[in-house]
C-alpha cells in the first residue's frame, strides 16, 4: 500500500509539473509571435533615430534662414 501511494504521488506531481511546463511553453510560444508582429509594426510605424536627426536639422536650418530674413526685413524702414 505504501508504494502504491508514492506511485499515486509521483505520477501527480509528474502530471502537475508536465502541466505547468506546457502552459510555459505555449505562453514562451505566444510572445514570441507577438514579439514578431511588433518588431513588423515598428518598422512600418516609426521613424528611426537617423532620420529623425536628419530631417530636425533640416527644419532647423528652414527656421535660420526664416530668422534671418525677418531680420533683414524688420531693418528696413
């Protein structure tokens, strides 16, 4: 009777822990997949950083120019 028990016990915890080690798997499986479809989205939806610098430069130097030629034109009488 005491072996039975402990087959009883080892087969449980056997069950329990192939259970808890599926559902870890499926939920690893899960952000993967999502983690996929993100790093898609984030190529599609925004900007990266080099042309980010590239294009603020260019409004900047826009806003100097701008500057200067209201200053040249508030000068004038």
């Amino acid at each position: 009777m005491d072996q039975t028990l402990i087959n009883i016990a080892f087969t449980l915890a056997g069950g329990l822990g192939s259970f808890v080690l599926k559902a870890t798997w499926d939920a690893l499986n899960l952000l993967r997949k999502d983690l996929a479809e993100l790093q898609k989205s984030i190529s599609t939806q925004y900007v990266r950083r080099e042309d980010f610098r590239d294009h603020a430069q260019d409004i900047k130097e826009m806003l100097v120019r701008i500057e200067a030629k209201l200053d040249s034109k508030q000068d004038k009488p």
